[in-house]
C-alpha cells in the first residue's frame, strides 16, 4: 500500500451555506448555498471515493476491507473494523450554523448506535468581527441554560470570541458551539453525523419550514462547565510538525512548509491525513508525485512511512493522525 490518496470532495448544501468552497478552495459546484466540503467520510450513504492513481473509482470501505491495517494502521483496524474512524470537512458559513452540540459515546451509541462527535477547528478565512460561539461564560445550571433557550436569550450565556486566520478551537463532546457567519474553517472530527440542534435563529428555509430542533435530548448531553479560556493555544515552527490538539480520538499537528521537509512516520501505526490550509506543496516517493494545493486533502496510508513535502512558496499543512 504505498500511493498517495485523493479523495472526490463530496459537497453539501446547507441553508446557512456560502461560495467561499468555490471561490477559495476551488470545489465545483454551481450552487450558490455550498456549506461542507467532506474531504475524507465513512459516514453511510456518504462514503468518498478515491480520484487519483490507481485505485481510482474504489470506495475508502472496499480499501479498508482490501489493505486493513496496511491502510489504516494495525491498532486501528484491530479497533474499529471496516469503518473508517474520522470524518474531515471543510465548512463556509456565510451565515450562522445552528447553536449545538454533539452527545458523547456511550449517549450517542445508546441512543442513535453511532460514535460520539468530538471535534476541532481551524479557521482558515473570517470577515472581519466573524466570531465563533464555544461553551458558556460561567458555570450555569440545567435550569438557567433552560431558562434563556425559552426567552431566546442563549447568547447572553455563551462564550463568543472574534476569530482569524490561524486560530484553532477543541469542541469535545457536550461543549455548546456554533460557527459564526463570515468563518471558513477546516473541521477534524469523529465519524458520526449526531447533531443535537438547540437554536437555530428562528429560520426557515424556502419553503417556510423551520429545522428540527433537539431539546429534550440535548439536556442530558450538555456540558453546563465553564472553561478560562476556548481557544487553544499553539506554537509553529518552519518546516516541522509541531502538536496543536491531542484527544484519544485523533491527535492533529500543524507543518509550516517553506522549501523540502523530509517526513518520516515509522513507529506512528496509523493513517496520516494532510489538510493544505495554506498555499500549494507536492508530497514524493520514489518518484511518485502528488501536488496538494489549498482546500485539498491527501490519505497518507500507514504502510507509506517515509516521504518528503516540498513548497516553493509559504504553505501550511495540517497532519492529522490517531496515536
């Protein structure tokens, strides 16, 4: 198992979705309201199918079954199977998403047979004042939080920070989120599709219906704890990875690449993903190629350990793995 893998972008519609897909990051599409990008899913109904090389036309289930953990990794196909543990996005908010959040495993396997959704953030674009709503201001109780979703008065209790280029947020599951309108970002999270919807801004959609909303079942669900502060707090370093979230779920780092890095993977035994956040780099092997630009993402397979990433220009790559 040694090729580098491109995946077709599968490309979602969303009621509070944008361009910027397209005009950014190049996807194709004529539609006007394109919310998600999803670079990498297992999710059913919507598993992505290789564009590059090879194994062209085959689906990530058929290559999970065929390579195992040649592909992902010996520990995370003795783990999970035949499902692919993560789901990799690119999400354009022209305007707010709904105000949610997503319940824990047990809950979400309990209730929907599904994993739980943890999360992260990556802010590639924001308007400017484009903010990102992420856990409560202080310590609240069920009733208080109860309370102001009846009087439409959520945001007088919920954390909101102004967000730019480069900024990087952790949502855990039970942490009450929502991407303000104006923010491009990429999105790392578990493979499940379990939103619990609690606000959703009065809105309806074309034809005058209003989203389902999930109140009774986000009760239970939600984390009603304060943190200090959201934001995660990183360092970069030219031409090295360096670690900005680490979780049981997957562990992401970011690469800033200016000239040749030179990659080694060995004792990982996991897939790597590369998100290009910034800029235009080629990944080589032995005289196989594959050019990565912004807005693309590349499945590196576990067996495929040692490589490098070359970039005439400043490029940013994020390098997501499980540990």
């Amino acid at each position: 198992m040694d090729q580098f893998i491109k995946f077709t972008p599968i490309l979602k519609d969303k009621i509070w979705g944008g361009e910027k897909l397209m005009t950014l990051l190049q996807k194709e599409s004529e539609r006007k309201d394109i919310g998600e990008s999803w670079e990498i899913s297992d999710v059913e109904g919507d598993t992505s199918i290789v564009a590059n090389g090879k194994l062209k036309g085959k689906d990530l289930k058929e290559l999970i079954e065929e390579f195992k953990g040649a592909l992902v990794g010996e520990k995370i196909y003795n783990h999970f199977g035949n499902k692919f543990p993560l789901l990799i996005k690119f999400i354009d908010a022209k305007e707010a998403l709904s105000i949610q959040l997503h319940p824990h495993d047990d809950l979400a396997m309990k209730r929907h047979n599904s994993f739980g959704k943890t999360e992260m953030w990556y802010v590639m674009q924001a308007d400017e004042k484009a903010n990102l709503i992420v856990g409560f201001q202080k310590d609240v109780t069920k009733e208080e939080y109860l309370h102001h979703l009846e009087n439409k008065s959520l945001t007088d209790i919920l954390n909101i920070d102004e967000v730019s280029k480069g900024d990087v947020y952790f949502i855990p599951t039970g942490r009450v989120h929502a991407i303000g309108a104006g923010v491009l970002l990429a999105e790392i999270q578990q493979t499940s599709d379990i939103t619990y919807r609690v606000y959703d801004w009065d809105r309806q959609d074309a034809q005058g219906n209003y989203r389902e909303l999930h109140t009774e079942e986000a009760i239970d669900a939600i984390d009603y704890k304060a943190q200090p502060t959201y934001k995660t707090v990183y360092e970069k370093t030219q031409n090295t990875s360096s670690e900005i979230v680490s979780c049981p779920y997957f562990t992401t780092h970011v690469v800033p690449v200016n000239g040749e890095v030179s990659i080694d993977h060995k004792g990982k035994d996991s897939f790597v993903i590369y998100m290009c956040v910034e800029g235009e780099v080629v990944f080589e092997k032995e005289g196989q190629k594959e050019q990565l630009q912004t807005g693309e993402t590349l499945l590196v397979p576990a067996s495929l350990q040692q490589f490098s990433i070359t970039s005439k220009t400043k490029a940013e790559l994020l390098e997501v793995y499980i540990k």
